[in-house]
C-alpha cells in the first residue's frame, strides 16, 4: 500500500528534482530491508523511469564532478538536496546482491531497460519473495488451495495480455505455482520457465 500510494504520488509530480530525490532515498533506505520490499522497490523505480524518460540520464550519463554534495540529512524539502546532476549508484550494490532476483532486478536497471513481471501469472515481489514461501517449496504435502490475489488496479498487479496489447483484468489468473521442489510438475519445467531465484531447486 506503502509503495503504491509513493508511486502514484511521484507519477503525477511534475518535478524532476523532486522525483530524482525520493528514488535515491528509497534506494538508500532498501539496504536497510528485506527482500520482498526491496524488489518491490527496484520494480516502483522501474516503473517512474518508465513514466519519466527524463530520469534515465541517473542511469546512462556519468556525473558531474561538482562542489556540491548530497545533503539529505540536513534538508527536509526534496528540492534542495542537490541531486539534480547525480547518478543512481546505490544500484550497483544491488547487482551483487545475495538474492538472485534482487541482483537481476539491480542489473535490469543499471543495464537501462526496465523490469517486466511474468505475463501468465499472478506476480507480486511483496508475496513471491517472504520466508514463509521459500519455506513452503520444502513441504512435501498438498499446499493449500489460494484463492485469486488480485486486488484492482495497482502498479504490484500483473497485466492480462489479450492480442497484441496488455490491459488490466479482475478475472481469474494463473497463480504462482506451489509445487514442492520434489514433485515433477515443479522437475520438468524448462530453465527459461522457471524465476531466476528458483533455479538452484532443479
């Protein structure tokens, strides 16, 4: 809810500076949390990169060399942090992240392309990547039947591809799969099928 409100806030600012200001303090606060809010905001920064063209210059063009440095600590107002000419390099300690789905997101976005969720099922980084979901690949009973996790209409809800465009839909998706790593629904996946943080199970 947290990352949804931040994102539609920072979609409808029409200061660059401003934006500029709150993606590298998320980035900075992210070495402080866990892997699913980290994911979720790798994939919030994605996005209002992809919203605001104007903000891949922190990704693709080198930084200035200036007198004037960051001053988050002693500046309340977003606007005179004196990030206008910065770059984003809190990503690059996310490249060699431990979990591999942080370090292919960190790499994603160093690289200048943006995050895309799987089409066919019902992604979400704040669920997909707890402990208690890890935990449950090493079950080796029935899961539990989950109902439908779509919520409405959110940047963390996947999009319904239909012919050739994507629009969002409230019907029945795919859920992620939770078979147990011993079961050969989960074995005879194809590698490229399979999320890169569940790759070692094969």
């Amino acid at each position: 809810m947290y990352l949804n409100l931040l994102y539609k806030s920072l979609k409808e600012d029409n200061s660059l500076v401003r934006i500029k200001s709150f993606i590298k303090r998320i980035l900075q606060i992210c070495t402080f949390h866990k892997v699913p809010f980290i994911c979720g905001s790798l994939y919030l920064v994605s996005e209002i990169i992809k919203q605001k063209p104007g903000l891949l210059v922190m990704i693709t063009q080198p930084e200035e060399n200036d007198n004037d440095e960051e001053e988050f600590k002693d500046k309340r107002d977003p606007l005179y942090t004196n990030v206008d000419n910065s770059c984003l390099w809190e990503l690059a300690q996310f490249t060699d992240h431990y979990h591999p789905t942080v370090a292919l997101y960190g790499q994603t976005l160093l690289s200048g392309k943006f995050i895309e969720f799987p089409k066919s099922i019902n992604y979400d980084p704040l669920q997909n990547h707890t402990l208690s979901r890890f935990l449950d690949r090493f079950v080796y009973k029935n899961p539990k039947k989950v109902s439908n996790t779509y919520k409405g209409g959110s940047i963390m809800q996947p999009k319904k591809l239909i012919g050739d465009g994507l629009v969002s839909s409230k019907k029945k998706r795919i859920m992620m799969d939770d078979y147990a790593v011993n079961t050969q629904n989960f074995l005879k996946r194809e590698e490229k099928d399979i999320p890169v943080d569940e790759v070692n199970f094969i």
